[in-house]
C-alpha cells in the first residue's frame, strides 16, 4: 500500500582523489557533504499525473503516470522524468505524485547535484511507493541509466555511491572493479578541506566527458584489455596521442589514490597536499579537463598558501578542492567541505528515519 507522503535527502559529494578512474574501473576516495537535495513526494490530488515543482528555481512539469514512458525532457526535467521512467521499469509501482524539490548543493559546480537530486528522488519515490530502496549498487546503476539515456552524460557510479553510502568523518576508497567500498577515516589533524567555484559552469552532457569516456574505450581496443585497471604507463607509451595521455592519468590516478589512502592512514598532510597538485597536473596536461578559469583558482590558492588544490569532479570548469593548512584563513567564497552521512529518508517533521547502510 502506497504512502501518503515520503521525504528523503540526498548529499551531494566530493572526490579526494581518483577522478576519471570509476569508468576505467579504477580507484576514487569521495565522501558526502552536507549540502544536498530534498525531495518531498506526497500522493497526488490529480490521479494519472505526476506533477513536479523545483521550489529553488519556480519552475514545475507534469506528465502522466501511465505507459507509454515520459517523453524526454531538457535540464532539470529529464532528471525526474527519468527516474520515474527507471524505477517504474525497475517494478517500483508508483502512485500519482507530486512532487517538491530543493536543494543546498550548488548547481553545475562539480559538487555532484545531479546524483543528489536522482538519489533523494529515488528515496522518497520507493518511500511513496512503500518498496524498499534498491541496494547501493543496484541504485547506483539506475541512476546512471537516468544520466546516460535521459541526461546525455556517459557518467560512472562514483557520485551516486558516495551520495548513497557516505558517513560522517569518513571517505569512501571504492575500487570500481567490483565495486567494492571500504570506509577511510577522514582525519585531517587541523587542515581544512574547502571547494571553490572557478566561476564557470560545468555540464557533463555538454562537456567533452563523453569525448573523454570514448578515448578510454578506443585505448583499451588498441591495448586489447577490457579494462584500463590493467594498463600501465609502460602500455600507454605505446599508444597514439592523446590515448598515451590519457591512460597514463588513469594508471598514474589509481596510484595517487592509494598513496592518499597511506597518507591519510599515517596522518602526513602535506603530503596529501602534494598528491592533490600532483592529481591536478595530471588532469590538467594528460587528461586535458582543465581551464583557465579553473587555473587561475588553483594558482590564487596555491599562492595564498594552500598545502594542495586541484579541480574536482568531471571537470571543464566547476570547482577547485584545496587543503588548508591549520590556522589559514579562508578564501573568499569557499564553501568549506565535512564529511557527513549518506542518503536517507525524513520524516515529515525532517528527522532522520533511515540511512542507507555502507555493504562492502
Ligand atoms: C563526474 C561523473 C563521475 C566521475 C567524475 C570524474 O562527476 O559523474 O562518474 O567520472 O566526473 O571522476
């Protein structure tokens, strides 16, 4: 029996270290931030229609409950109607619903709002609908079916298992072989974690995230391996450029991410920082997501002291992560980064009723 209403929140995220590695089956260290999306689903006054209003922006949709599947939408719509599409596909029976969304997560800034807004949805629609939430991984997967065949961005499960499965004080090491998550202490001993806009807007469907997706996939048919978890640097000097270039960051990334887990491990900061611009020359000459907006951020915080800074999420502008040294002061703007918990749904009232659990 459906719900009469359903409330869920979703974080958004950030990436220590490990970017463009969860598609190449590789390794990443994110961890859920506060800032997220809330969705309120409650059953409709107008059966056979689905009816969504975007608080924050004042814009609404509507569509109907029944098959045939939504029509494809722009922007913000194809986010919702795609995971209506997905979870109706999926068996979730979902009553008519409207639907309200807001949210903290600052948009287009690489800080993961698109896999907030899909995972607060999903959460408060199979809270409407009565029906337990998908395991993390399995969510994870029909979120990006939403992104790859609504939204146009080829994205991989790294935003959506960090908004899904995030703790408080921790970081996530996912080794997308399986994926496999194992909790990291975030410890930071007095330094402090920020992002930073650069300014300019990032939007994956439009970026050249895809260009960047089908580069690995072309250097893994010359190199003949399934995967570019089995690449080295040796292999990626075989290759044409910009495939070299491109595996080398892969291969180089995985690397960073497991020395950033020793680091963290032994308490040794600066070298964290040194991981962090080592990350983003990497990014920036071999991966090529960089840009000037984005540069001029990471050099105005490295010159202000930062102990590291480099650009975060997919890239092609968006937000810079920097490491503060203890006592720093702050950079105009920064929106200062903790780790806190995962998706879960809300009571009405908005406590806690239920947090999705960490399965390795
Ligand atoms: C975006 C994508 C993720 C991941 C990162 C880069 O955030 O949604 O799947 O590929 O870029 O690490």
């Amino acid at each position: 029996m459906a719900r009469a209403e359903a409330v869920a929140f979703a974080p958004g995220r950030v990436n220590l270290i490990g970017e463009h590695t969860d598609y190449n089956g590789g390794l990443a260290l994110p961890f859920a931030i506060s800032a997220g999306v809330r969705v309120r689903a409650r059953a409709s006054r107008q059966p056979g229609e689905h009816v969504v209003h975007a608080i924050d922006i004042a814009e609404s949709d509507r569509f109907p409950v029944a098959p045939p599947a939504p029509a494809p939408a722009g922007g913000w719509r194809a986010f919702t109607r795609g995971m209506v599409a997905e979870l109706t596909a999926a068996g979730v029976a979902l009553p008519a619903a409207e639907i309200e969304i807001t949210g903290t997560v600052p948009r287009g800034r690489g800080l993961s709002s698109s896999a907030a807004l899909e995972v607060a949805l999903a959460y408060a629609l199979c809270g409407l609908a009565a029906t337990p939430v998908p395991d993390p991984v399995d969510l994870a997967r029909l979120c990006a079916r939403v992104e790859h065949d609504w939204v146009g961005a080829q994205s991989g499960l790294l935003d959506q298992l960090a908004s899904i499965c995030g703790r408080p004080d921790t970081a996530l090491l996912i080794d997308f072989c399986g994926p496999t998550l194992t909790p990291v202490p975030l410890s930071l001993d007095g330094y402090t974690l920020v992002a930073v806009d650069s300014g300019e807007d990032h939007r994956l469907a439009a970026s050249g995230y895809n260009d960047r997706r089908e580069e690995c996939r072309r250097a893994c048919q010359a190199l003949g391996i399934a995967s570019l978890r089995q690449a080295t640097v040796a292999m990626a000097a075989t290759l044409p450029e910009p495939l070299g270039r491109r595996v080398r960051h892969v291969v180089t990334e995985n690397e960073r991410v497991r020395a950033a887990v020793a680091a963290l491990g032994d308490g040794d900061l600066p070298r964290l920082g040194e991981l962090l611009d080592a990350s983003h020359r990497s990014l920036r000459d071999d991966y090529e997501i960089s840009t000037p907006a984005v540069e001029r951020t990471v050099a105005a915080l490295l010159a202000a002291g930062a102990a590291g800074a480099r650009i975060v999420g997919g890239g092609f502008g968006g937000s810079v992560l920097a490491l503060l040294a203890p006592g720093a002061s702050l950079p105009p703007g920064a929106l200062v980064l903790e780790a806190g918990p995962g998706a879960r749904r809300l009571d009405p009232d908005g406590e806690r009723a239920g947090a999705a659990g960490l399965r390795p």
